[in-house]
C-alpha cells in the first residue's frame, strides 16, 4: 500500500553533445541538463580547438601573422585578413590606393556569400533538409574557383597584405566574377524556394530562440544576430571602411521578431545585398595600383629585386623585420559575414605585435546559448547551434 | 574618421574627476585611462547616460606591459548605436602579482566570457563575475599563457 501513495521518484538528467556530433558543427561540447525533453541548462564547453593564435602573433611580423588569421574563422578566411590589414593600416596611419579597396570589397562579399551558402547547407541540414546543402555548395564552388585564381588558395586565399593586396586581378578573373554575379540571383531562387515558405522549416525555426533587441545588444550580438532582432545596425553602412561609403547596399533586419526565422531572413537577403555589391565593384572597378608606394611597407616588385641592389635590401628588410608601425594602440572592427569581427592592436614601435586581440564573432554570439536554450526542447538546440552561425575556429582562436 | 576626443571622454571626467587619470586619442580612437576601482560604476554611467548609450561592449581584453609595471590593463572598447562611435576605457591594475578588477558581466552580459577568457589567459580575476573558470584551457592548466614570462613553446 505504501508504495502505491509514493509519488514517482523524477531527477533531471545531464547529458553531453558533441564534441563529436554531427550537429555542432566542429568540436562544441554541450553540458545539458534535462527535465525529460526540456532544457534547464546548457553550458557550451569550448576550447577544443584553441590553438593560442593571439600568442603566436606575438612573436611574429605582422605579415607573418596574416596566415594565422586566415585560419581564424576558416569559413571566411579572407575577411579577418581584412580585419587585420586594416587594423595595422590603421596603426600605420595609410591608407591603400583605391583599386585595392574595391578589389578587397570584392572578394569579402564573395566570402560572405561563401559563408552564408555554408550557413544555410548546415542549419537547413541539421534540421532535416538535404538539398538546400547540395545547392548551396554548388555556389560556393564557384567562389573558391575564384578565391584559387586570385592567389592559388581556396579556402585560404590569403591574397591582402599589409599595404594593399598580393597583386592585382588575374586574367579572366572579371569575366568569371561577372558570370557568378549575374547567375545568382537565380540560383539563390533555388535556396528560397526550398525553405522561405517550407511549413516544416518554419516549424522548426519560427519563435525559436527569441531575443529582442535591447537584449540582443547586452549580450554583444552583432551582424546578422543582431539585425534578425531588428537592430538596424551594419559597420560597413555605420563606420564605413575600405571604401564601403561608395556602393549602395541594403542592411536587411528580416522579420524582427528576434528568431530563428527572422535571423534566416536576414543572411539570406545578405547574400543578394553582397551580390549586388559585388556587381558595383566590377562596374566601377577604378585602374591603378594595388599596393601602396612606400618601401617600408610594400614589397619592391620581383624583377627589381633580382637586378637591384637597393631593391634586394628593401626586400630582405622587410622580410627580416617586418612593417614597423609606430607605438600605440587601435582597435578595428569590419562586419564579418557572422558579426563584428575586431583587432585590438598593441605595437611597441617594433615588427612584431604586443598584443593581438581578436574579437571573433562566434565566441560572441555562442555565449547566449544557455539564455537561449533554456526551457525550450532539446531538438531546439540543434536549430540554435545553426542559427549562430558559429565556427569551432572562430570560437577559439 | 573623426579625428577628435570623444565627447563621452569629456563627460567622464566632469563626473568622475578622481577616476580619469589620462584621455587620448591616436588614430580617431579616444582612450580614457581610469583607475580599476569603480569600473563597474563607470561603465554603468556608460550605458545608461542619455548623453552616450554605450549599449554594446565590443571587447574586454587584457594586455601584459612586462617588464613595465603596473604591468596588466583591462581594456574595453564600447560601442554606442547613438552616433556609431567607440570609446577605448584602459584601467591598469595595481597588483602585479594578484591582479583584479571588478566584473562588469552586470552591466554587459556580453563581457562574460571575455572576462573569462582574460582570467585564463592572464589571471586577472575578476570580482563579482557570475562563474569565473577557465574556458579556453581545461581547468587543470597551470600558468596563464598570455602572460609575457609564458614560453611560445615547449616547457
């Protein structure tokens, strides 16, 4: 009889996700704690992939730091470059000629659209639609063709530098970009066909992971996390930098209901906007040079080098020690295809960095999971893993 | 660029005159040194005045000046959606060895894991934080790597 009065015995659950699961999208581990399917707690453990690039950077020139950051977040490797010569520009106080912003605008909307196909393939996968991740990759295909052709790399093009870029535009590079800027927007048509109106996704995706904008804020949200909760905020349009003031382009803030859904919206009205960007750079696309003239930051051309005495010792300089920014301390952000990406840069008057902040997006915008997942299905997660946006690498540098 | 202090530099020090030891500005980026002490209250004047709105803090980070000393600063760069400026606050913390700041994860929730990544990196504690451990490195690590003393590689 007693055991009939006993009230059933219930205690939560812990379970672990990842660091080994399909879904987090690299090396995340969750710690969950479940009442039945119920998230009381999520707490993200990262720094599985920390490979401490902040303090190799210190011991380097800052051109030796320029492949490290490529691999920061490895989605978009060429906008942190951008981030980063930026920062060290701004140190130096240059400003590079013109037709090397237009081409570094080029190819980090490219990247973003890159980014964006990547984003949109994994979360629609993650929530059970295949296709989306088969069309999506066939875009960014194409734009790794690209990124090969500028510089030999794909994922890694590392094609700025310090001062400009690593040369100018390859042969048949215009008539290839164009060929992707005019297809697009019907290939893009494929992606929004499959979900925008899809019920299943929007049952997945509608009013999960809600966040308003006053909130979205405090919590150091950026980019398209911040303007899927109506935060009308873009660097590039706010704080212009690399010549950003001179295209027309639309910031777009989705539904504003501050959801998965509305966050959705925003990245994939991005990737038109960073089309159409893309199509004025190649239409206004000035001559000139791509490097500045100074020979304490640019490289001396190839031949000089090989016929030139002086030229031969500028190039050794500059190898051996590396630009010399003066003393002082910057900080830069650009808008990363995930949010702000920033360099917090210390320079003691030498060739190598004192100190390499990097203010990665992922890192950012991954702690509010606990905020988000919490009282909601653990299924949910899995959408609030993809809305992110997050990259491993990016989250630990 | 704008190329002139911030007017928020200005404001501090009309209302905390005992705190702002140094503004300056290089490169259109306006730095407000203060003493670590009433960061938090600082910051909250940040945010809340109606005059600056700094609701969006980019970045805390820490910085190692060895072999200057007070060798460790916690820098913040904020944001304010206001008038799309930065301001740079820099508090040097008085012990070398111990060193410690107050939290300003109330103000921010966003600062929470940079404080945390600061703490692991630097060992620079800081008071009142909601769960100060370790992020990037397991809990076990010995030494903070960031640190200017830590090798770059091998022990």
């Amino acid at each position: 009889m007693d055991n009939l009065l006993r009230m059933p015995r219930t205690e939560t659950m812990v379970i672990n996700v990842g660091p080994q699961h399909p879904s987090t999208h690299g090396v995340l581990r969750v710690l969950v704690e479940l009442d039945g399917e119920l998230i009381l707690r999520a707490e993200p453990d990262i720094g599985y992939l920390h490979r401490g690039i902040e303090k190799l950077c210190e011991n380097r020139t800052y051109h030796q730091c320029l492949p490290l950051m490529n691999r920061v977040d490895y989605l978009a490797g060429e906008v942190n470059n951008l981030g980063f010569c930026l920062a060290v520009e701004k140190l130096l106080g240059i400003e590079v000629p013109k037709r090397a912003q237009y081409i570094r605008v080029m190819i980090a909307e490219f990247t973003r659209i890159a980014s964006h196909t990547f984003w949109l393939g994994t979360h629609a996968h993650d929530l059970g639609a295949m296709t989306p991740l088969f069309y999506g990759f066939r875009e960014r295909e194409k734009i790794l063709d690209l990124c090969e052709m500028v510089s030999g790399g794909r994922m890694f093009p590392l094609y700025f530098r310090v001062g400009g870029l690593a040369a100018d535009l390859p042969e048949g590079f215009i008539p290839k970009a164009w060929e992707f800027v005019n297809e697009f927007p019907e290939k893009w048509k494929d992606y929004d066909n499959l979900l925008t109106e899809n019920i299943i996704w929007k049952e997945r995706t509608v009013g999960v992971g809600v966040m308003t904008a006053e909130e979205a804020l405090n919590w150091g949200w950026s980019g398209p996390m911040a303007r899927g909760s109506g935060v009308d905020w873009d660097l590039r349009r706010d704080r212009p930098y690399s010549s950003y003031e001179d295209f027309d382009f639309e910031v777009p803030l989705g539904t504003k209901e501050g959801d998965t859904y509305s966050r959705y919206l925003v990245r994939m009205q991005e990737m038109l906007q960073s089309n159409r960007i893309i199509r004025q750079v190649l239409e206004k696309l000035p001559p000139g040079e791509v490097k500045v003239s100074d020979p304490r930051i640019s490289l001396p051309p190839k031949e000089q080098v090989y016929s030139d005495i002086s030229a031969l010792i500028n190039h050794f300089l500059l190898i051996k020690e590396g630009v010399t920014p003066p003393k002082g301390e910057v900080y830069q952000a650009i808008e990363a295809p995930k949010g702000e990406f920033g360099i917090y840069l210390v320079s003691d008057g030498t060739g190598q960095p004192v100190r390499v902040k990097i203010r990665a997006p992922s890192f950012v915008n991954l702690s509010a999971m606990n905020r988000l997942a919490q009282g909601r299905l653990l299924a949910d997660m899995i959408a609030l893993i993809g809305t992110m946006d997050i990259v491993l690498a990016d989250v630990d540098r | 660029m704008t190329h002139h202090i911030h007017p928020a530099a200005e404001l501090l020090s009309a209302n905390f005159p005992d705190e702002v030891t140094q503004i300056s500005e290089f490169r259109g980026d306006t730095t407000v040194t203060i003493k670590p002490g009433r960061i938090r209250e600082i910051c909250t004047f940040l945010r809340d005045n109606p005059e600056t709105l700094f609701k969006y803090c980019s970045v805390v980070a820490g910085i190692d000046y060895y072999p200057a000393s007070p060798r460790f600063a916690v820098v913040y760069n904020l944001y304010s959606h206001k008038d799309h400026s930065r301001l740079t606050l820099k508090a040097f913390l008085t012990d070398d060895v111990a060193p410690v700041i107050d939290s300003v994860t109330p103000v921010w929730n966003g600062a929470d894991w940079h404080e945390r990544e600061t703490f692991d990196m630097y060992g620079i504690r800081f008071q009142g934080h909601p769960n100060l451990k370790r992020i990037l490195l397991p809990e076990s690590w010995a030494g903070f790597p960031l640190r200017k003393e830590y090798p770059q590689r091998g022990q």
